[in-house]
C-alpha cells in the first residue's frame, strides 16, 4: 500500500486545494466547538432551573406542613 502524500509538505499542500481543504476543516471544527459549548451552556442552565424549582417546591411543602401543624394546633386549644 503506497501513502496517498510523498511528505508532510505535500500533504500541507493538499495537491493544491490546502486552502480549500484547511479551511473546510476549520470550518467544521469551529461548528463542532460551537456546538458543543452551546449543548454544554444549555445543559448547565437546565440543571441550574431543576435545582430551583425542586428548591422552590421543598419550600412549598414544608410551608404546607407548617400551615397544617398551625391549623391543628388552633383546633386543639
């Protein structure tokens, strides 16, 4: 089996297209990159928004829980 590029120059130089070429590559590493710190940017601020509604409903129970004890107290006296 014969290498498709005789040196690291030629393969550089992509048989003349390296601009084309490298810029191909640029461009979809640049989508790549992009892509994955929007998935990482959103997956972050939908963990952030689970940690504050389950906050926000522990605070609604225990206010429940606090509501019922004050009511059965006021029932009892």
């Amino acid at each position: 089996m014969t290498p498709a590029f005789s040196s690291v120059a030629a393969f550089l130089a992509m048989g003349g297209y390296a601009f084309y070429v490298w810029l191909a590559v640029a461009a979809t590493l640049l989508i790549f990159g992009v892509l994955t710190l929007h998935t990482w940017w959103q997956r972050r601020t939908l963990f952030r928004e689970l940690s504050r509604q389950q906050a926000r409903e522990r605070r609604i129970a225990a206010a429940r829980r606090r509501a019922e004890a004050e009511g059965a107290d006021a029932n009892a006296s």
